[in-house]
C-alpha cells in the first residue's frame, strides 16, 4: 500500500539554493492530482508555486506532466 502524498524533487542546474518539488496525490483509486513548485533546497519551503493539476489517470503521466510543467516555467 502506497502512502500519499508523495513529493520528488529535481535538481535546477546553475541554482544552488532551490530545488523543484512534485507533490503526488491520490484523489481516489483512479484519479491523481500534482502539484508543482519551486522550494527552498533547505527548509523546503515554497519560493514559486508553478501549477497544479487534476484528474491525471496515470501515476507516471502525472508525475511526467509536472516535469514538464515545471521545466516549461523555468525555460521563461
């Protein structure tokens, strides 16, 4: 049995100081929702919320659209 919620972190090349965070949530047994920031490397606390999204039906889709969301924001 998997624990929920569920937060991976990405390195952001050239920043020393913050870090990307993908927070994973299970709505119900089909559908899962992420959350996507910018935290602080050490206290983990938010710099930049960059998006959330809902209703994803696949656990790796979810978590591949918040990469991608989150490397869409820092490309700007």
């Amino acid at each position: 049995m998997e624990e929920y919620p569920q937060d991976y972190f990405l390195k952001i090349d050239n920043e020393p100081n913050f870090v990307g965070r993908i927070t994973l949530n299970k709505r119900d047994t089909e559908l899962y929702d992420i959350e996507v920031d910018v935290v602080h490397k050490e206290s983990k606390k938010i710099y930049h919320h960059v998006v959330n999204l809902y209703g994803l039906r696949d656990r790796n889709e979810a978590i591949d659209s918040g990469v991608f969301r989150l490397a869409k924001f820092l490309k700007q």
